[in-house]
C-alpha cells in the first residue's frame, strides 16, 4: 500500500505561552505563539494547560497540531479506506475520547507558506464560542480513546477528506484534544485541574515515524468496456496513459 508522509513542517501551535485568564480567550484565540516546526518529539503536541496563577486567578492554554500531506504527485484517484496515522509519545491525564482530526486551512489553505501564528484557528467552519461537533469539517468519525505513546494512532479518512485529497492534491489536517477543545468544554467545569496533553512524532525524525497517509487507487470506472474493437482486458494503455488512471473515453 502506498504511504504519503507529512511534511517536515508540520508542528504545533499554542495560544499562549504565558496563558489566558479565560477559557474562551485561549480557546477562541484567532492567533496563537510562534509554531514549533523543528522537533522530532514534542510533549505537548496537542491538548488544554489549566492551572493556578500566583494571584489566585486561572490560566488556560490550548495547542493544536497541523500536518500538511501533499497529493500533487499521485496519478491516478485515492480510493475510500485511506487511513492517516500519527506516532504517540507521552500522555498526560488523558481520558477517553483524547483526539479528533479536523480540516484546516493552515498552511496558506494550500501548502503555499510556512505553519503561521494566525493559523491557530485555521479550522474550517470553526467560530468563537462553537464546539467543533456539527461546525467544523470532520476528517474522520474516529475519535482515539487512550493515546498510543509508543505506536501508532490511527484515524480512518472519511468521503470528504477522499474528495479533498483527490480535488485538491493535498490534505491539510489540525488534530485537536477531543474532550475540552473540541467539545469547548471550560476545564473548570468538569473538575480538571493540571495539563491534559498528548504528544507527537512529527516529520523531522524520519519517516519510520512520520505521521503518515497509507492508501490505495481505486479502479477504473469503465473497466468492462471495449476501445476500438480491443477488450478491455487486454488493454495496458491509451495514448501512453495507464488504464487505471482514466475515468472517462471519449466523454463515455
């Protein structure tokens, strides 16, 4: 099976180092820290920093990872199944339910510029004071319970992130902590206090452990159908175009 790896600058983003006094503030934020791209490891990699300040107030933090995939060099159309997997390395007070992937818009929306501060809220559909569920784009209905710190976590691709691989020739991916960012869900409220984080093998270490896309091309759609008198069957080629990657003859 064929494997796209991420791109090396891939990496994660906070909203700040220093910590919002509100929930809101963190999690809404439209701009966040400058982004990490350099690591192998990174712990955090994605997740929700609540705690005390030395005034008595609180802090919130709230980091996401994004990850571009470039398509451009397949020939031929990505079948459904596509599954895209990320190397754990710590957790850190995750329960069930810890990571959700969802489309972004990082990137410069299309693998054009660098990872950017203002790409912290780079999720489509997302707006201030929404949860994700029903708003932003899901790139898979997986949701991982226990975060994998020395393997893999894998999220099956769902029809749109198949459609935008093939419309587009890249996929570009934020993973998010499902329990409080995703849901947006005040840590206060549920009794969390201390970092809830999970982290990440990025590009940069090697593609044995590089968040990857593993994949198949679907078949072609006219395959029983004869050309010029010749059987479908024994055709390899047209006009030195491979058979599995034609779709239509003659607008058939």
């Amino acid at each position: 099976m064929p494997t796209i790896y991420a791109d090396s600058g891939d990496g994660w983003i906070k909203s700040s180092s220093s910590g919002h006094s509100t929930w809101a503030g963190a999690r809404d934020a439209t701009s966040g820290d400058t982004p990490d791209t350099n690591d192998n490891f990174t712990s955090p990699g994605a997740g929700v920093l609540y705690g005390a300040t030395k005034g008595g107030g609180s802090s919130y933090t709230v980091i996401r990872a994004f990850f571009f995939f470039d398509f451009s060099s397949v020939s031929g159309t990505v079948a459904s199944g596509a599954t895209l997997s990320i190397r754990g390395y710590t957790s850190t007070n995750m329960a069930a339910n810890s990571a959700r992937i969802v489309k972004s818009t990082a990137f410069g929306g299309d693998g054009g510029t660098a990872l950017a501060a203002t790409d912290f809220d780079a999720i489509e559909g997302f707006s201030s004071g929404n949860d994700m569920s029903g708003n932003v784009t899901d790139y898979s209905s997986t949701t991982i319970g226990t975060w994998n710190t020395s393997g893999f976590n894998d999220f099956t691709l769902n029809a749109t992130a198949i459609n935008d691989i093939n419309t587009n020739g890249y996929l570009i991916v934020c993973l998010v902590e499902k329990g409080f960012d995703y849901d947006n869900d005040d840590p206060a409220s549920s009794g969390l206090w201390g970092d809830r984080k999970i982290g990440i093998t990025w590009r940069d270490r090697g593609t044995a452990t590089a968040p990857h896309i593993d994949y198949t091309l679907a078949t072609s759609a006219w395959g029983g159908i004869a050309v010029n008198d010749v059987a479908n069957a024994n055709i390899k080629l047209i006009n030195m175009i491979s058979k599995s990657q034609i779709t239509k003859v003659n607008d058939v």
